[in-house]
C-alpha cells in the first residue's frame, strides 16, 4: 500500500500510508474484502433477458475486466468498492448492476447516482437509458445550469433512477421534488475526483436524507485515504472489486509524445499533425481556459473545424457543443480537463495533450473511450525543456510503461538525434504505429524530415 499520496489528497506520504492501514482494518478485522469471482461472458451473469439485449444492442460483445468482476456481487445487494482506471467500463458496470435490480412497476426513484460534472451525470443518463431501453427504465439527470422548475416536472411525473451532480440532487432533496423513501442503491462514480472538487460535505448530506438501509456502490480510478473515510461512514462489510493496470485488456490504446525544442513551435507541430495522419476526429486537451480560446481561433484561422468547451460556458451552450461534435459536425474538440474522465465518443480515435497534465490520471488513454472498446490514441506534445517534468510525472505509471514511444515531430529543426529516441531507447517507434493509414509518410518523416519539415512554417502550409 506504500506509495505517494494521490494528488488532491489531505495527507503526506506517511501520513497516507498510516491512515491507509488504519482504515482498512478496526480492531484487527478487516473492513473490506475482496471479491475475485469471475464471470468471461454476460450471458453467464445471470442477468435478465433484456438487459442483455440492451447491452449487446449498445455495443458490446464481451466484459470488461472491471464488468467481469464488478457486476455480480452488486446484484447480489452487496455494497461494493470498484476501482479501476478511466475509461474501462466502470459506468457500464454500475449501470446494468441497477437496471438489474430495479422494480419497473414502481416508477419511483429507486437509485440515486452522484457524478462530479454535469457533462459525465447526463452520460451516465444515456447509458443507464440505452442499456434499459428494453426494460422500460426512466432515467434523468439532475444537474446544475438546467431548468429547476424541468426536474420537478419530470421527478412529479416518475422515474426510477436520478443521475445528478451534488449540489442539484441536493437541491431537489431539500425540495423534496426528489422523494427518497424508495431509494435502495446509491452510487458515487468518480468518488475521487468529487473528493478532489470538494463535494465531501454535500455527500454526507445527501446521504442523510437517504434511507438507513441502502445499498452502496463507491466507483473510482483511485482511493485515497478520504474516499475509505466515506467507505467506513457508508457502506457495510464492502466487497473490493480491483482492477489493475495490466491487467487491461484495451490494447489498441497506445499513448505517444512528441517533442518540439520550443514552446511556439508547438502550433505548428499541431497542424503537420492534422496533415499526416488519417484521423477520423480528435480532443485535444490544454490546461488553462483561456488557452482553449486561444487555441481554438489559431485552428480555426487555419481552416480546421474546430468546437471549443470549458467551465466558463453555461450548461446549454455545453450541451450543444458536446452534441455538435457527437454527431461529427466538427473534427476537434479543444477543452480543459472538465472532459478528462470517462467521456464516451464514438469516432474519437485521437487524444492529443497539447499543454502538459498536471496529474497522472490525465494521460491515461483510456479516458476518452468508446462503448465498443475502439482503440484510442494518446499524443502529448511536449518541448524539451519539460521533459524531466515529464518522466516524473509518468513515473507511478510506468509500470504499463505509457509514453514508450517519441515520435519525430513534423516541424522545424529536428535534426538532432537525440529527438529521434524514446523514453526507453530501445524502443524505437515508427510513426505508423499511431494511425496504420499513413505508412508512406513514414519513410517523409524519417528520411526526409530535413527537406520538408525544418522549412518556415509558411512555406509549408501554403
């Protein structure tokens, strides 16, 4: 269990060990256990008949890792703890776990799913609705920046599960719109990036107001210290359900990083990118709000088809821009973090990290995915000058040894050799291995990089 504390955490290093092993067991006993049974197909899960239509009918053919073990002991009205990195099916998971166990003949909420965005809550709505479509399942999403009088009309009217963020589920408990009384399975998905939002103090209250005797699901990438504290306060005897990282099976994902010796060059690189590979649509990811503007206006100046979204944008607008780009109407999207976890979209085969993440969990590949486990390409494009930030912060990965790969950038002086090598040298990486496509502009990139990419950009593009 030794290690760094997680980013966001309240405690040090030692401190984080030490309430580590003071949650995990009270008075010598142990607090959680751990659930290994695995189930290879759905079909053999016991579920009903048309919940497996649904699930196959979105998309799937086979679980997950997380799925394999992670849905039987939820249906059994165990409270459980799964945890495993983004992007691998957590959302599935706890979603035929409640269609599941729901009573269709009372439409009254009977599952309440807390998410720390609003973007991931009405996702999570879209599943829970495709894997229930054949079951008759009522679903709604609760979330800030919609209509209040909306969700009181629609609450009057029935449902049987609400997906909301906390302080609008809250809201509507408070209300008593949201009437609890039938309540029996509550989900935290994401529990630790709603810790790291500081969404504790709302969490208790909410589940305040839930019945005494509810079922607990707790879903997460990682558990720190605090999201155990929410265990103990919870949850009785969990099931632990882990998922580790190599034990993944989404191979096709591969993350990659490209360097440039300049922070200006990094725009240009950009778009040698867009003109190499065959890429069917893309998001590429900046730090800071503001760069998502001015990213957004140098590609579009460059006549790419570009939707752009951060917090700064009310919900509607949000809305609209995620649809936009889910319907193809636009091949890049240019966000902050705000889509960083367990954002499902369907064509997306390209993540690029324009700026450097500030944590690990951001360059996890899987963290964009699509519902058939299409394979998703992670690029970070970085400048030499951050490299040494950058093996640090890959470092508690490097187990899955991510970033293997440098590929040659497509632009300007890149004739040092030393450019050409990878973060294991001995892997040397071509550059069809980010998209099949493209293999005659291998043989450009490699041989004739001198000729065409250290040219003034304005050359090039012209």
């Amino acid at each position: 269990m030794a290690g760094l504390a997680p980013e966001g955490s309240q405690f040090d290093t030692k401190q984080y060990d030490t309430k580590m092993n003071e949650l995990l067991s009270t008075d010598g006993q142990e607090l959680i256990t751990t659930y290994d049974e695995v189930f290879d197909t759905f079909d053999h899960m016991g579920l009903q008949e048309n919940l497996l239509r649904g699930i196959y009918a979105y998309g799937f053919e086979k679980p997950s890792a997380i799925q394999q073990r992670g849905i039987v002991p939820f249906c059994k009205g165990l409270d459980v703890i799964q945890q495993a990195p983004s992007g691998t099916g957590k959302t599935a998971t706890f979603c035929s776990e409640i269609s599941q166990q729901l009573d269709y003949g009372l439409v009254q909420c009977q599952a309440l799913v807390l998410a720390p965005t609003r973007e991931l809550a009405q996702q999570i709505e879209k599943v829970m609705r495709a894997l229930g479509d054949y079951l008759g399942v009522k679903v709604h999403a609760c979330v800030g920046g919609t209509s209040v009088r909306e969700d009181q009309r629609i609450l009057q009217t029935g449902v049987h599960t609400v997906v909301g963020t906390p302080g609008r589920v809250f809201d509507m408990l408070r209300r008593q719109s949201l009437r609890s009384d039938s309540i029996k399975m509550f989900v935290l998905d994401e529990a630790d990036e709603m810790l790291s939002r500081g969404f504790k103090d709302q969490i208790y209250d909410i589940f305040q107001l839930l019945p005494p005797k509810i079922q607990v699901g707790v879903f997460s990438a990682t558990m720190p210290p605090e999201a155990l504290e929410i265990t103990r306060k919870f949850m009785n005897k969990p099931m632990r359900i882990l998922v580790k990282r190599d034990e993944l099976t989404l191979e096709g994902n591969k993350q990659f990083y490209v360097n440039v010796n300049k922070e200006e060059w990094k725009l240009e690189t950009l778009c040698d990118l867009y003109e190499t590979l065959a890429i069917t649509q893309s998001i590429i990811f900046v730090n800071t709000r503001r760069k998502v503007d001015w990213l957004t206006d140098k590609m579009r100046g460059r006549d790419h088809t570009v939707s752009a979204t951060h917090g700064d944008m009310d919900q509607n607008t949000r809305d609209i821009i995620m649809r936009e780009f889910r319907s193809g109407s636009s091949r890049i999207l240019i966000t902050t973090d705000l889509l960083a976890r367990g954002i499902d979209v369907q064509q997306v085969s390209l993540v690029i990290n324009y700026d450097l993440p500030t944590q690990p969990k951001t360059i996890n590949p899987t963290s964009i995915s699509s519902a058939s486990n299409q394979s998703v390409r992670t690029l970070t494009v970085t400048n030499f000058h951050f490299r040494t930030s950058y093996v640090s912060i890959t470092a508690p990965l490097a187990n899955n040894q991510p970033h293997t790969s440098l590929i040659p950038t497509a632009t300007h002086p890149l004739c040092d050799p030393s450019n050409f090598l990878s973060l294991h040298p001995q892997t040397h990486s071509s550059i069809t291995s980010l998209s099949p496509p493209i293999s005659t502009t291998t043989h450009i990139i490699e041989t004739d990089v001198d000729h065409r990419f250290c040219q003034p950009a304005n050359n090039r593009h012209r």
